[in-house]
C-alpha cells in the first residue's frame, strides 16, 4: 500500500529537476499528481510516462487567476486537494549593487508571491477534503545567509509557512517548510560548474552533495499522515551544512 493512496497533490516546478523527482516519488506512492510548470513540453512529456495519475497544466506562478483554474482542473480530474507542493523558483547570483529594481521585483514574485497565491488557493479545495498538508520549499537560504533577492525570500517563505500554518490549522490543514542544501539537479552538475562542486562538497559534514530522492523523501513524508502532528515547522536536508 502506497504512503499517499487515495492523495491528490499538485507539484508546481514539477516538470524537472527536484520538482520532477517529487511528481515521481508521489506517483510510486499512490498519490494523483497535477505537474504545474511554465514548461509545456517537459511537464508533457513527464505526465505522459507516468500514465493515468499523472496530468500536466501550464501555470504562471505569479497570477493568482491561473492559480484557481488549476485547483479547478485538478478537482475535475481527481477530487479535491490534498496536498500542495509549492516547489518553484528561480535563483539569482547577483550583488545587491548589481540587483536592479527589475530583477529584485521578478524573484520576489517567483520564490514568494507565489507561495501566497498557492496557499491561497488550495484552502477552499482542502476544506473539501478535511485538511490537508501544504509544504514549501524554501532552502538553507532561508535559514543562514546568501545571495541577496534569493535569501530574502527563502526567509519569506519559512516566515510564511509559520504563520500560514497557525491560521490554517482550525481546517486541518498543515502547512511546513522544507530547506534543502546542495542538491544534484541539472542546474549544478553542469561541465562549467562540476568541479567547484565537487570541491565544494568537501566542505559539508556528509562529504557529498545530496540526490533530489532524498529530499523527495523529506516531502512524501510531511505529505503523508505519517507527519500529522507537524506543522509550522522547518525541515533541513543539507548533510549538516547549517550545523557548522
């Protein structure tokens, strides 16, 4: 019997890297996943092989109006929402001298605006359902510091998570935060950035960078009734990179 039998979830960044490796796990487990993504082709092509219980729709983060249209179609295709991944975003390497106006206000909408739009909107569906668990990933950079518009709103998003979680929980809803470290996406293991990688993991305790599985793992967790006593918490997976 799967960990998220009779779930229905939508997964937002869903069509690669990280946020694919949730739509997989989930599927393994039981759940109905809608990919949200702005990537037509990947999320196709990724709901395609997964079959039935899997769906893709486009989604801009940031308009709250294409955010009701994907609760509305997920409730067509699966029944009301159980679970909510709110796993897109965007990173920015810039300094605060280099940050224009522009780029500050587009992160800010990405990483942060859209986690508000996305709890905002599942409420009404998990009130459907008696509850339900909402998880945001948000980074280590929500918890020490870095990269400025980046860290700013990773901070946001486990602030957030806190105070969603104390107003939701009258509805059964849950509502954590998830703060991964260096993970193996596509984005890090590219030729031009293999080897500062691979040196820089000499410097976290685990010795290694982590697989996306394992921070999946983390989420199927605080997705499950396995995790109903959590809520308003942050969950770290960074091989002990923030207990330095």
């Amino acid at each position: 019997m799967g960990r998220l039998n009779g779930k229905v979830a939508i997964i937002t960044g869903g069509a690669r890297g990280m946020g694919a490796s949730h739509v997989r796990t989930f599927v393994k487990e039981g759940a109905k996943v809608m990919i949200a993504d702005i990537l037509e082709q990947e999320g196709q092509a990724l709901a395609n092989e997964l079959g039935e219980s899997a769906k893709f729709i486009k989604l801009d983060v940031t308009k709250g109006a294409n955010w009701e249209e994907v609760v509305a179609e997920t409730e067509k295709a699966y029944g009301p929402v159980n679970v909510l991944v709110n796993n897109a975003g965007i990173s920015m390497n810039k300094s605060i001298e280099e940050t224009s106006e522009e780029d500050y206000r587009r992160i800010l909408d990405i990483n942060q605006v859209s986690v508000f739009l996305g709890m905002k909107s599942v409420i009404p569906s998990m009130k459907k359902g008696n509850g339900g668990s909402i998880v945001n990933i948000s980074s280590i950079n929500g918890l020490v510091g870095g990269a400025i518009g980046y860290t700013d709103t990773k901070f946001a998003v486990r602030g957030m998570t806190k105070a969603a979680a104390l107003g939701l929980s009258q509805y059964g809803i849950r509502v954590n935060s998830v703060h991964p470290g260096v993970i193996e996406t596509p984005m890090i293991v590219q030729e031009d950035s293999k080897e500062a990688i691979k040196e820089f993991a000499k410097y976290i305790p685990a010795g290694r960078v982590a697989n996306p599985e394992e921070v999946s793992n983390l989420v199927l967790f605080l997705s499950s009734d396995e995790s109903s006593y959590s809520t308003g918490s942050e969950f770290v997976v960074d091989g002990g990179l923030t207990a330095q």
